[in-house]
C-alpha cells in the first residue's frame, strides 16, 4: 500500500463560461473502473441536451487504469487535457467529466485545451483535493494508573487517537503513521516501563491535516 496519495474528498462541480461556451466541471472519488464508468454516465444522463461530455479517469496505486474520452471533440483537444489535469496534480482514483454546452463560437484546438484544462481544475477544487496518509493501529492494554500519563504524552507528541476503551483495563488505540508503528510500539513500552500490552493491529487511511 502507498504510504501517501493524493484524491478528492467528494463529488464537486463548477461552471466557467468561455467565449459563450458553458463548461462544467465534475470530480467524483471512485476505486473501480465501474464506477468511473457509472459516474461518466450519470453525468452524460443528466446532460443528454449537451454538446459534449468529456472525461478521464486515473485509478489504481500505480495509476495502472486511465482512460480518456474526447466524445467528439477534435481529437486530443479535450479527454487528454483532462487526463494530463489529473496526473500533472499527482491525483489518484478520481473521475472528471467536463460538460460542454457550445456557445456559437468556435475555439479552435488550443482554445479547446485550455478550456477542457480549466474545466478539469475547476472540477478538482469543487472536489477538494486531499493526501490520504497511511496509518497503523497500534492498540495500547494498560492498567488505570497509567492512563494520565498516557494522556499527557500523547497530547504533548500530537498522537493521533482512534477511540479509548473502559473496561477492567483501559485500551487505547494509536494511529500512528503505518511506517512508525513499530518505534511507536516501542516508545509506548518503554513509557509504560513494560507494562502494556501492545497489538499491532490493521493498517487504514486517514486524511493528512485531519
């Protein structure tokens, strides 16, 4: 699993008008080439009146899946504009159609790329653009006596938390980094003098900053 990556947080969309012509970005997060496929066609049903509804996805760790449509546009004037948006911004498992209502005047190839360019920007940032960082939870057993401790020594390092469990124990689960899980684990034992018990549990996602 990548240690970062860069998507989107959620579907987003937003208009520009160039030269009369109406271009509507649209972003959605998608994992499967299905979805990319579903979400492509949600839009072009929503829009069956326009002209054109461009796309391009990129999906997969290695962005081993892209895929672009120019839906009648002059060849390589719109989906590989929007292509290049997504792998130029470094953006993974995320799909953009960019809809065209043409507005009577014609734009010519490189007005075309930068129209379909700016409609694809426009459709990131209506999406949000986020870094997924990938975590490993570390899950800390102790006894009450040293909960305060553990408090404070998470609070002063900035721990991020996935929830503290109340039983005849206290178990607490750390999400550290997934490549410092094990020197976490490691502090944590020799903060608690031996005294915890540590498990090593799944390795998840979180958004960066969050």
């Amino acid at each position: 699993m990548l240690s970062r990556y860069t998507t989107v947080r959620q579907f987003g969309s937003k208009e520009i008008v160039i030269k009369k012509s109406r271009f509507i970005g649209y972003a959605k997060p998608v994992t499967t080439e299905e979805e990319a496929a579903a979400f492509i066609e949600e839009i072009k049903k929503q829009h069956w009146n326009a002209t054109h509804n461009c796309s391009a996805y990129v999906i997969g760790e290695r962005d081993e899946i892209q895929k672009q449509s120019d839906d009648g546009e002059p060849s390589g004037t719109a989906g590989k504009p929007i292509l290049e948006v997504i792998k130029n911004r470094g953006v993974k498992n995320v799909a953009i159609v960019v809809t065209r209502y043409f507005g009577g005047i014609m734009l010519g190839a490189g007005g075309l790329i930068r129209a379909y360019t700016d409609g694809a920007v426009i459709a990131l940032e209506a999406a949000e653009e986020i870094v997924q960082v990938l975590h490993r939870e570390v899950i800390v057993e102790v006894d009450y006596t040293w909960h305060g401790k553990l408090e404070n020594a998470f609070h002063q390092r900035e721990v991020r938390l996935g929830g503290t469990e109340f039983t005849d124990k206290v178990t607490i689960t750390c999400l550290p980094e997934a490549e410092e899980a094990e020197r976490f684990a490691a502090w944590i034992t020799d903060l608690t003098q031996g005294q915890a018990n540590i498990v090593l549990g799944d390795e998840l996602y979180c958004i960066e900053g969050e």
